[in-house]
C-alpha cells in the first residue's frame, strides 16, 4: 500500500513530551488512517549531525539534526528573518543576505538527500510551510516522479509584495514542481495566482476542475477536532487550576493566548484594552484581561523587542487602573498544555483574538469550540485572520484601530444572552462543517485527483474518495517554468 511522506521543518514524534502543535493536531486523523512516514528536523543543532528513523506503530518517524552554519542560515535567517516577515506583508522586518538564501536551499538538498533514500515510485509526499518551498523542485532534480503537493500554514502576500523579496525570481516559482499547492484562504490562492500570471504569464482563470496535469492550486482552510475539544473544554473548567484562576479575579475573564510575534498584535491590542479602560470606567474592577504569550525566537532581535515593549505596555495599564482589588492585565510568559487552556477559554467571557496578519489562527476556533452553548462568551476576531473568512458571526475588526477594538470589548461585555447563543450558534455549527478529521484526506484527494489511479494508489484513491468531505476549489494553470539552477 502507497505510503504518505510528511515532510516538516520540525517533526512531532509521539511521546516525546511537550504540548501538541497545530500541525501535530492537524495530521492527527491522517496519522491514524494511513501509513505514514515524518521527516524533518530534530531540533537539536550539532556539530556532527546524526538521522534517526524512529517507528511508532505503523507510522516511522526519520529526524535528521542540523549543524550550527544551517541552523543559523536556514532558520534563523532566511525562513524568519526573510520568508515569515514578508509573507507577513512586514517588508520593513525583513533582513536578506545570500548566504541565509544559501542555508535554506542547502537544507532542502539535504532533506531531498534523505527522501531519495526511502521513497517508493507509488509513494505520495505532502510537504508542509514556507521551510520547504523549493523541495520539490530538489526532489525533481533527482528523478522523482511521486505525486507532491504542498501545504502554506501562514498567509502569502499580492504579488507586489512577493517581488521586492530577493531572489523571489528562483524562489516562488519552485512552487511550480509540486503537483498541487493549498493555501489557508482563497485570498491566499488568488494572490499566488496573481503572482504565476504577472511573473510567469500563466492563466490566472480559476478553475473547479481537479484533474489533469500541471501544477494546481486549492484552498483547504484547516479547521479543529471541535467535538472533542468541546468536550475537553466542559471537564477542564472544572479542574483546580480553572477555578483557582477564576476565584483569584473579580468579574469577567477576557483572553488572549499567543505567540510572542509581531504578526499577534499584541502591543496594539494591548493598547485597544487601555483605550477600552478609558472610555469606559464602569468596566473598572469587573473585567480582567489574561494574555498568555510563550516566548519565542527571542535570539532574533525584533522578538526582544517587541518583549520590551509588551511589558512596558502592560505595567503602563496596570500602574494607570490597578487598585488593591484588582489588576486590568495579567501578561504570562510561559505555555500551558491544552486542557488547561481548554479551560481557561470556556470560562473567559470574551476571546479577543486580533492579529495583524494569521493565515488561520486556531485559538480563534478553540475557543468558539470551548464554550458552553447556553452561556457562550463572544469572539473578537482581526480581519486580517484567516479564520475570519469563516467566522462572519464574529465580532471582526481592524487590529490597526485601536478605538475599533476598545468598543467591539465594549461591545462584547454588554452583548445579551441571546445575541450571544445565536453568533455562538452559527460560529459552531460552521466549524462543525469544517472538522480537521476530514482535513488531510480533502488534500490527499485533491493531490490524487484523476491521475491517482496511475500512479499505483488506487487503494488509497478509493480509501479517500469515499470518505472525504466536500471537493475544494482549485485552479488549474499549467506548471510553470522551472527557474535557473
């Protein structure tokens, strides 16, 4: 039977400890339905770089380590001091040099390297996030005919963005050498279509046809194993560390849980809630603010900064509206497992998720999916998220207006009951439609398509057509050109 190659810059081995990530999560069904094999990096940097195949049941696991040079060039430097600013539309953020450009292309020979090793004609290989962009292309090079697609996690930008990245000429269109490419939001797939038509001259007419060949494109929005996680959120809410948490504040809990990143927002949020404070003093010791905001990249200078200055924000609110009673802000540095975050959501009245830029954003969907549908709090949602494609019954707003934001909290406090089960209602009853169980097999299907058959994975075309959801969109425009080596 055809196996499934997951490639990754960071590979999630079960067992191994730690918090699930969102990729982890979102594998999960594809993990358990068929047999699989994860490659990417270990995470550990070494001076004398060792690959270790790892099996757990059916499924293997294969890390490689990285030495010092790549994890400075490939990670470090171009996939987040190039690719994640710019893909963020933060030109401003981005730091290029052609040796980073070197390490990241250096490090996808190699995982192509390791791939070449172990890959079987009638294998199938779906390559996740802007870390891999021109792997395909490597593993082509090498004579490899599989079927390829890859997934982006996070946002792409319009074509005049893309461009003003060096060397986007050789980079972007290695995309062409996947069989399909998926994206987030169809915003995302018509701006990657922009970029083959402006650049490349390729049709940029979107089309409902999956089949034939070339490279196409698809919108896969990913979703949450939302029954499951209602379910989660209704037992932690009752654990000790829940109720602690509550009985230690007065009235209502708000919360905020993300990364420490510039593309979060959370100084402009943080300065909405202090113009929220403001306008609104009745509010004063009946809403407490909870951002719990892991550190993250903090080598990298703009991450330290930005630290420097959440923390002065939050004192500033705080030394401003604190009284012996209360504390409007509780800023916590550190990460919390699932259940307790779980938790913590079905028991804040108020979600306030506001992003500059997200290509989904997750916590928006766990915590529609945590709350009590006779008693639902009310999610503020950035615009400019991915998940607010999806989430009209929101309260969407512009992350960069803070007076916007400070009266959409307003809002949100004073909303009544009913107005409150009805968006709750219509939020749930979307994700439901949109349950990450069907998530892998939708892209497996997409990926097959008409020629699945030939290529040696009828069992497996059979397996996913009969059990996948709804066929996404794609466009179809032929494979682009490949660009110089």
């Amino acid at each position: 039977m055809a196996r499934i190659f997951i490639i990754s810059n960071r590979v999630a081995i079960p067992g191994a400890g730690g918090n699930p990530g969102g990729l982890e999560v979102a594998l999960k069904a594809t993990l358990r339905s068929h047999p699989c094999v994860w490659l990417g990096w270990s995470g550990e940097v070494s001076d004398t770089p060792q690959v270790k195949t790892l099996k757990k049941g059916r499924n293997s696991y294969i890390v490689t380590d990285l030495p010092p040079e790549d994890f400075d060039e490939y990670y470090n430097g171009f996939a987040n001091r190039v690719l994640w600013p710019i893909f963020h539309y933060r030109l401003d953020l981005a730091e290029f040099s052609r040796r980073d450009l070197s390490g990241y292309l250096r490090v996808n020979e190699r995982f192509a390297d390791e791939l070449a090793k172990v890959l079987a004609p009638d294998d199938i290989v779906w390559v996740h996030d802007y870390h891999l962009i021109p792997l395909a292309k490597a593993l082509r090079a090498r004579g490899l005919d599989n079927r390829i697609g890859f997934f982006l996690h996070i946002p792409l930008p319009p074509p005049e963005i893309l461009t003003a990245m060096p060397n986007h000429e050789t980079l972007i269109p290695a995309l062409g050498s996947y069989d399909l490419v998926g994206f987030q939001t169809d915003g995302d797939a018509a701006n990657f279509a922009r970029y083959l038509a402006k650049e490349l001259g390729a049709p940029s007419h979107i089309s409902h046809r999956l089949g034939g060949g070339g490279m196409r494109i698809g919108t896969f929005p990913v979703g949450i194993e939302t029954r499951d996680f209602t379910r989660l959120a209704g037992r932690s809410v009752r654990t000790r560390f829940v109720q602690q948490v509550l009985n230690s504040i007065p009235g209502s809990l708000m919360i905020g849980v993300d990364r420490l990143d510039y593309s979060k927002g959370i100084p402009n949020r943080l300065e909405a809630y202090e113009r929220f404070l403001i306008a609104h003093p009745q509010w004063h010791g009946q809403i407490t603010y909870l951002q719990i905001t892991p550190k993250s990249r903090s080598q990298i200078k703009e991450y330290s900064e930005m630290e420097q200055a959440v923390n002065a924000i939050s004192g500033r609110i705080n030394g401003a509206f604190s009284d012996a009673s209360w504390a409007p802000v509780r800023y916590v540095n550190r990460p919390y497992s699932r259940t307790a975050l779980a938790g913590l959501y079905r028991a804040a009245r108020v979600g306030l998720v506001t992003p500059m830029r997200d290509g989904m954003n997750l916590v928006a969907k766990e915590y529609v999916a945590s709350q009590d549908p006779e008693d639902p709090g009310v999610l503020i949602l950035s615009r400019f998220a991915g998940a607010a494609d999806e989430f009209g019954a929101a309260l969407l707003v512009n992350p960069y207006d803070p007076d916007a934001v400070a009266a959409a909290i307003a809002r949100a406090m004073a909303m009544p009951l009913a107005e409150r089960k009805t968006r709750h209602a219509e939020l749930y009853a979307t994700m439901l439609d949109n349950d990450i169980a069907a998530w892998g097999d939708r892209f497996l299907k997409a990926l097959l398509g008409r020629q699945g058959e030939a290529r040696g994975v009828q069992a497996l075309a059979d397996f996913i057509a009969g059990g996948a959801a709804k066929e996404p969109a794609a466009t179809g425009p032929a494979r682009p050109p490949a660009a110089p080596r």
